[in-house]
C-alpha cells in the first residue's frame, strides 16, 4: 500500500484554504496543490499527478461535483479518489455527492487537528 503524499486541494474560499493548507502540509507532512477555482485546477492537475483529490462543494463557476466530473476525463485523475468538504452534510445531500463519485464527505467547519487524520483514513479506505 502507497503512502498518501500528494492532494489536490481546492476551494475558493481564501481563509478556509489556508487553515486547510496548515492542516494538511505542517500538520499532516502532505504535498498540497491548493486551487482557488475549478479552472485552475484543471489546468494544473495532470502534472502535479495528485493521489488523492479534496474538493469544495459550493464554488462559484463550477461546483464541486462538476468539476469532479472535469477531472474523470483526465487520464492522469480519472481514477484518483476524491473527498468532497462541505457545510451541507444532510444525509441526502451527502448520499447525492457520494453517487456523483466521492469517496467521502467531509463535513465544515472541519477540525484543522484531525483533518489529515481523516484524509489518511480514507486514503486506507480506498486502496491507497
């Protein structure tokens, strides 16, 4: 089993992304590259080769799951699994971005603490 090393991060919000960046690099030691829009992330994903993809659900221009979809076009993250961060976490709603292909749901506001602790436990879910 690979060790997680490299996320994809993105969200538009700047003060989440940067307790998140926090989190994941000096807390959880992971190689982050943090997006602000689904278009940059689209750009950069196939040469940064991301091993695992944490997305935010609400984003103006593209959401989430669109572009969840975006990048399941691309070989290099077709298969690269992805946790979706999120305030909306009823269970229908959670149930919905499950089927649209993530392999968790993370609800917000997440504890900076534990966050990479939950990353790596679905990496370990999901064959890492």
């Amino acid at each position: 089993m690979a060790s997680l090393s490299r996320i994809l991060y993105v969200e538009d919000e700047p003060d989440i992304r940067a307790v998140a960046l926090i989190a994941l690099q000096t807390i959880g030691g992971f190689e982050v590259l943090a997006c602000a829009s689904g278009a940059d992330a689209l750009e950069q994903a196939a040469a940064f080769a991301p091993q695992l993809i944490l997305l935010d659900v609400m984003m103006p221009g593209m959401d989430g799951p669109t572009l969840l979809a975006a990048l399941r076009r691309i070989p290099e993250t077709a298969k690269v699994p992805a946790v979706f961060m999120t305030a909306k976490v009823q269970p229908a709603e959670v149930a919905d971005l499950r089927a649209s292909g993530a392999a968790e749901v993370i609800a917000k506001p997440f504890d900076p603490m534990t966050l990479a602790e939950q990353i790596r436990a679905v990496w370990s879910r999901n064959g890492g």
